[in-house]
C-alpha cells in the first residue's frame, strides 16, 4: 500500500478526551475514527490488524474442534426472558420494538440463542460433544464509554459455546479452549496471565481470565511470585492471619460515647482494629441483609451479591438501617436473631471481640460466634489486597493492572435448564446438555496490544499482526535515482510475500520518521540518495534505536531474518 493513497491520516496531538495510551496513539495514527461515544470506525491499517486476529482465532479454534457459525445480533427479547438475563444485565442491555411492537435486543452475548440453536439440532449423545464459535458484532448500552476500543458500546468479540453430555465432557472442553486461548495470545505477540476470575452476569461456575498487563486497565490482579496463583480483584481470596489463641471470657458492657468508626472503637477500647467485628448493612429487593466481618476488612460486594444470588445489592440508607430498629454505629448481631445475618469467615479468626452493644454509645466486649450470635450465611466475602497472604502458600500477594482479553465459563446447565436444551443418553432418558463459554474481545485485544507495545514515540506492533511488516521510506523521493529504487523494492518485497506500506509522499525526512515511529511497523527501510551512494539501504526493526546499511541486492533475506527474530 502507497501512503500517499490509504485512508487516514496522522496527527500531531492526541485530542483532548483520549485519556489512555492506545486512544491517543491509535487517533495520532489514524487507525480508528470516532462516530459517537463508544462508536468506533476501524479505517484500514486497523482492519487489517484486526483481520490477522481474527485468522489466528479462527485457525486455533478449528484446531480445537470447533465450528464456526454466525447468529443474529438482534434477537428477541423473550428467550431472555426465560433466562432472567434481560434483568440481570438491566439498563446494559439495548432494547428495541419493531414494527409490530415486537420486542428485541441488541445482543451483548449469544447464550440464549446459541442454546436454542443447538436443541434444535442435537438429539442424542451421539451428536455431542460439539463446540461452535463466532467472530460477531455485540452491543452494551455502557454508562460511560471510555478509552478508546478498551470500553465501547458496540465492538467485535468471538465467542464459542461447548455442548457436553456430563461434567467430565465439560473439563475436557474448557480445557481445549483453554489451550486454544493459550495460543492464540503466544501467536498474536501479546503474553496474557491466566486468572481466577468472577462469573458476572454471564453466570456458571469456574471461570478464568486472559489478562494483558498494562497500566490502563480497568482490572486489578492480584498474584502470588511462589506458587503462581492468580485471580481478580473480584474473586480473589487470601490467607487471614489467626488472631492469638485465648479462652471465651463473659460479654459485657463498656460505654464508649461518640465511638462510631472501627478507628473510633479500636482507640478507646485499646484494641487492634482485627478485635473488632463491624456490621456493615445492603438492601436487595426490599430485604435488609446484615454482614459482619472482621474489623480491619473490607466486604468484596461482588462475593456477596454472588454468594446471595443478589445481583442488585446495595448499601443500606440510614433512614433503611433506622427503620430497622438498628442503631447505626452501635449495631451488632448479638441478641437480633429475627435479622438475616452473613458472616464473613474471618469471624473465626479469633475469639473475645469487640461488637456493638445495639444502643447508643456502647459497645460489648468479648463477644464470640457461636455462643453470642448466629450467622444464616457464612462465606468468605472479604475483599483481598496487596500484601496479603496467598492463599495457597501464605507468601505476600502483588497487585497488577491488566486488561482482560478472553474470559472462558463453565456455565454448566443453566441455560439448557431454562430453554429446554435436552438430549437422550443411551437408555432414552433426557438430560440437560452442560454448556461451557468462552470469550475474546477482537477490537479490545487490538487496543491491549498497543496498551503493551508502544513507546514516547508511537506503537511498536507485534510482527503476527501488524498492519504490515515493512515500511519502506522513500527521502528525497523527486530524486530519479532514489524513487526508481524506492519503486523497484516495493515491488520486489511484495514479489517475495512480504506485506509492505510504502512512503512515497513528498513529505520531509522528519515527518516520515515520526510517522514511521507513530505508526509501528516491524521493519523500516529507508531509500535515501546518501545510501543509494553505498548502494545499500538503511534497516531498522521499530523496537532498535538505530539501523544499519545493508547491500540492495541483500535486502530480502536480511528483512526476512529480522521479521523472524522480532
């Protein structure tokens, strides 16, 4: 491709709302062009970018058994209904009438139809396992839509469903697909960590995340250097220091006027903050849910509205609390049986705690579970930090940032369940098919990669999907000599399959070179009257501060060499 004739030009500065890395750069370079907030156009250097992903996708899932097919992205409103995802995913979810006054969607995910899909085509066991994907255009209506393609409104994901008879099908698939992702983000370029993650809205029960590590993303993860655990901020757990050992003592009464923070408490008692249990109070659906955990802990509200199966949590007003006959500040579980109470299992870290005394300006000491207070729900539902235990082997815990790029599920039969996706074993009984999903954001991943691979001057692009793998600058291009050259090698790389973007503008030297530098090809070479005295052509891998002469007639293998080892 001549630069002089492709769609999309460079910018200087980055406009003022492109707050992320990948915005700027991928605006200054000209590879998107915003329609509308979260509305992107992918001009063509971009596409074909994109293009390459979704061939390595497409040749990793068809690797793994998988078929591909193509669902609609508008469908009816009723089969998530069936589901109860039309409430789940709420004001997420674009909703349309026709005109018949019919109601539809703009599908965010294709759980419901490619279930309906497979019953009508799967009868027996004989036809499962079966795996089939998409590469396919979802809407989520964002409430804010920000940096860039990392969080739009409509975008490009591939999404892939397994259909299996037992569990033990299930394992076998996820781990197929597993592996697929695994490669797919070693051919892309783009090293991903594999994290315990949170279902959401999607629902199941074991799901992991491919996670790119870049300081722009929205996911924090937290990660152990020696055992290798790796999980969600939302779904990671911790090892909780035991308290020291000690024997149960009496409850009793100690005022502690204007006392209605763990801080407050924790200085005039004379405790440590972990002595102290708090009493944090959420609503769903009208019901006053209680949660009492240890004092230097913060509640993980995505563990809890899991736990609860109550997705529409959220903190209790005061007025909500009062109304209650509790006193916020003071409020304990102790003596409040009628109240739906979850404890957090840190409440077993020790023994003798500090709780409130249910009235205004005191407090108990010495109160322990499950002699003073029952717990309906126990569960761990504390929200894990850095510098933390590890679960596992109890070293310290780091937080990394990251960007999710693929998010695999075991859904198990939630949605077979619900829409009636049933086959026939050997003996004629019916039984649910068990369903797995798995995930990868395409535009997404495009952003990740220039999130991971850039510099103060441009995108530095992984060679497998770079837009093309050389640019070739032509300086002083009026020059006969040099724009001969410059012609004849532009040929001769594309003779040799190489993909090349060719600068033959009348530009200056400088310009060329920034926009070079902007725009991230592997491999530059640079035709120049100077070089064209050594007859040799000036190359440099994007990635190296500087190049080297190399003889004309040595070009092709020396580009194929550096394309091998970038």
């Amino acid at each position: 491709m001549r630069l002089s004739q492709s769609l999309g030009k460079t910018i200087r500065e980055a406009p003022a709302e492109a707050e992320t890395v990948s915005h700027q750069l991928m605006l200054r370079a000209g590879l998107i062009y915003q329609v509308a907030a979260g509305l992107y156009a992918y001009l063509p250097l971009a596409y074909r970018s994109l293009r390459k992903i979704e061939e390595i996708i497409r040749e990793e899932m068809n690797l793994a058994g998988a078929q591909e097919v193509h669902m609609p992205a508008l469908q009816p409103l009723d089969i998530w209904e069936k589901t109860g995802r039309d409430k789940a995913l709420g004001e997420t979810l674009f909703r349309v009438k026709d005109r018949r006054e019919r109601d539809l969607v703009l599908a965010p995910t294709h759980e419901e139809v490619v279930t309906s899909l497979v019953k009508s085509n799967v009868n027996s066991y004989r036809d499962l396992p079966l795996i089939v994907y998409q590469i396919q255009t979802k809407f989520r209506d964002e409430p804010r839509p920000r940096a860039g393609l990392l969080r739009v409104r409509e975008f490009l994901m591939k999404d892939a469903y397994s259909f299996d008879s037992d569990e033990a099908g299930l394992s076998i698939s996820y781990d197929k697909m597993s592996q697929a992702y695994k490669n797919i983000f070693e051919r892309t370029g783009l090293p991903t960590l594999v994290v315990e993650a949170d279902s959401g809205a999607i629902g199941g029960k074991d799901s992991q995340e491919f996670v790119l590590q870049a300081e722009a993303g929205e996911d924090t993860v937290l990660t152990c250097e020696s055992c290798g655990y790796a999980a969600n901020l939302e779904r990671a757990s911790f090892g909780l220091n035991p308290l020291p050992a000690e024997k149960e003592k009496p409850l009793s009464e100690i005022a502690t006027p204007g006392t209605t923070t763990i801080a407050e408490v924790a200085n005039a008692v004379g405790v440590e903050e972990s002595r102290i249990l708090k009493s944090v109070f959420y609503i769903s659906e009208g019901k006053l849910v209680f949660v009492v955990i240890r004092g230097d802990l913060e509640i993980n509200e995505i563990k809890l509205g899991n736990t609860l199966k109550m997705p529409d949590l959220r903190i209790a007003s005061g007025e909500e609390v009062r109304a209650a006959d509790i006193v916020p500040g003071y409020a304990s579980a102790v003596g409040r049986e009628e109240l739906f109470v979850v404890a957090d299992e840190s409440i077993n870290s020790g023994v003798n705690f500090v709780v409130g005394a249910n009235k205004d300006g005191y407090h108990l000491l010495n109160a322990n579970f499950p002699r003073d207070f029952k717990a309906d729900v126990m569960a761990d539902v504390a929200l894990a930090k850095e510098g933390y235990n590890c679960p596992n082997c109890h070293s310290t815990l780091n937080a990394r940032k990251g960007i999710e790029v693929g998010h695999i599920f075991k859904l198990g039969s939630f949605y077979s369940d619900r829409l009636g996706a049933t086959y026939l074993d050997e003996h004629g009984k019916e039984h649910s098919m068990i369903m797995g999903c798995y995930g990868i954001g395409v535009g997404r991943l495009l952003a990740a990669a220039v999130e991971q691979n850039h510099d103060d001057k441009g995108i530095i692009f992984p060679n497998p999907i770079a837009p093309y793998q050389v640019h070739l600058i032509s300086l002083n291009s009026d020059n006969d000599s040099v724009a001969e050259l410059s012609d004849s090698l532009y040929q001769m790389l594309q003779g040799h399959g190489f993909e090349v973007l060719y600068d033959d503008r009348e530009e200056s030297a400088g310009v060329k070179f920034n926009d070079a530098d902007l725009l991230g090809m592997p491999v530059r070479l640079i035709v120049s009257q100077r070089n064209l005295r050594e007859q040799a052509v000036e190359v440099k891998l994007r990635s190296e501060d500087s190049g080297r002469l190399v003889p004309i007639e040595e070009i092709v293998d020396a580009v194929g060499a550096m394309l091998k080892t970038d």
